[in-house]
C-alpha cells in the first residue's frame, strides 16, 4: 500500500501549518502541498523544502486543488490519498486509525471524528464504525482507483461543499463513506461560538460573507444535482437557520445575508445536470 497526503493553501498561517506538516509527513509516504495563489508562496517553499510544494499561482478553489491531489495519486500509484485543509493538525496515529478499515464493503473514503477547539462535542459513538453520508475535507482517505473513475471534485463549486459532492459521487458509483468513531484530528469549523438558539445549545460559524454565499449557492446547486433527499433537504434547512443565527447573534449581519441572498438567486439560476 502506498499512500499520500496532500494540503491545500490558501495564505496560510505558517506555525499551524508547520504542525499540520510535522503530524503528517512520517505517517504517509509522500506530502505535497497545492498552493492556490498565497501571498507568502516563496516563504512556505523555504520553510517546507523537504515537501513537494505545486503552486497554481493564482485561487483557483479548493476543488482544483483537491483535483490535482487526486490526479497525482493516480499518476503515481498511490492507493490511497489523505485530504487536509491548511489548519487541520492530525494525531500522531491518524493513519493507525485507518488502517483496520481498509477493506470494508465497497469502501471509497474513510473519515473520524475530530475535536473542534472552539465547540464542545458530548455525543457518544457505540459503534467501532458507521456509514454515512458525507464527510469533510479534512482528514478524508480517499481510495485513489475510486476517484479515478468518478467524475471528480465539481470545480465550478469552488469552495464549499465540494467534499458532500465528491461524497455523493463515490456514492453513485456505488462505494461507501465510512466514519471511524474515533478522535483523529483538530480542527476548526470558522470561529464557532457557542449561543442559546431556539432553546437549546447552537454554533454561529461567523464565516465571512463569501463563504455564507458559496454555502447557500452550492446547497441549492446539490439539491438541484443530486434531487430531493434527507442529506440534500439538510442543508437548505442548515442554511435557513443560519439566516436567522446570523441576523440574532453575528457581526456584519448586512454583508453576511445580502451575500444569502445572492448565493440563493445564482443557485436557483444556473443549470445543473442531475448527477442520479
């Protein structure tokens, strides 16, 4: 088995991914990093010189990037690649976790749980695994022979929600998402900060307003893509009381729902091919 890891950057924040490097790059056999246009890209191929770094010189989203990770994968025979943001950090035996669970039923990505440092997680996992329907980003092990048939990650989405859709792909195709329940990384979901929303305990995000117009934008383009589903029906309700979390509790609220809006016209606007 051979396997990869790859990091999208995007101006990163050099200490935070100086770890995210050093927690990866002994557990995998190859790191590289796709850069979408940083500021500081000669600053992160001095630092990271033991670390192939593959620079697109200009933002080209997070699902181009992602593509090329993909497609190295499959240039190089690796059998698996290994999904990070800039701000992930994985534990020391992240690919340990995995590794029992390489051989599951039609498996086509493998993902775990992860601690959020600015939210608080008190559910409890009975099951060793599960299956689910989608997956983050971050921390994803995607089984590279899978990818290569899919129709890949959906590039015009740009940004958000490009790992549902890569899930749902793998899905049509007829492969699994599975989730080990354990603990295998950190990470941040925006600056979460905890409210009281409708009774009960609630997380604004406090995205900026171009990611609350690529949530709204792209969960009305999956609804269109993938039809009417619990998942696809999910995110529309998610993003419906985001508009009203952000008009109680955020900061910037005009900017953040006019950009809403605009991500709901242009998903209702544009024509998707339904992807069944």
């Amino acid at each position: 088995m051979k396997f990869l890891a790859g990091i999208v950057t995007f101006n990163p924040e050099m200490e935070r991914l100086r770890k995210n490097v050093e927690a990866v790059i002994s557990q995998v056999d190859k790191l590289v990093i796709v850069d979408n246009g940083s500021d500081n890209l000669s600053l992160l191929q001095t630092t990271f010189s033991e670390v192939e770094v593959i620079p697109l010189h200009s933002n080209k989203g997070i699902a181009a990037a992602l593509n090329i990770i993909g497609q190295y994968a499959i240039d190089n025979h690796y059998n698996w690649f290994l999904t990070l943001d800039q701000d992930t950090v994985i534990n020391d035996d992240l690919m340990q976790i995995y590794m029992p669970y390489l051989d599951l039923p039609q498996v086509g990505t493998l993902s775990c749980l992860y601690r959020d440092l600015n939210q608080e997680d008190s559910r409890i996992y009975s099951d060793k695994f599960e299956e689910v329907s989608c997956v983050i980003t971050s921390a994803a092990l995607m089984k590279t022979s899978v990818f290569e048939i899919s129709k890949r990650f959906d590039e015009w989405m740009f940004i958000d929600m490009v790992d549902y859709d890569i899930n749902f792909e793998f899905q049509r195709l007829g492969y699994k998402v599975y989730r080990v329940n354990q603990i295998g990384f950190i990470h941040e979901i925006g600056e979460a900060k905890k409210i009281n929303f409708l009774g009960r305990t609630a997380y604004t995000s406090n995205h900026s307003a171009l990611r609350k117009y690529y949530r709204v934008r792209n969960s009305v383009y999956l609804y269109k893509k993938y039809g009417k589903n619990a998942t696809t029906k999910s995110f529309l309700v998610q993003c419906r009381d985001e508009f009203i979390k952000i008009f109680l509790y955020e900061n910037q609220k005009w900017q953040k729902l006019s950009a809403m809006v605009r991500g709901l016209i242009d998903g209702l606007k544009v024509k998707v091919e339904k992807n069944v």
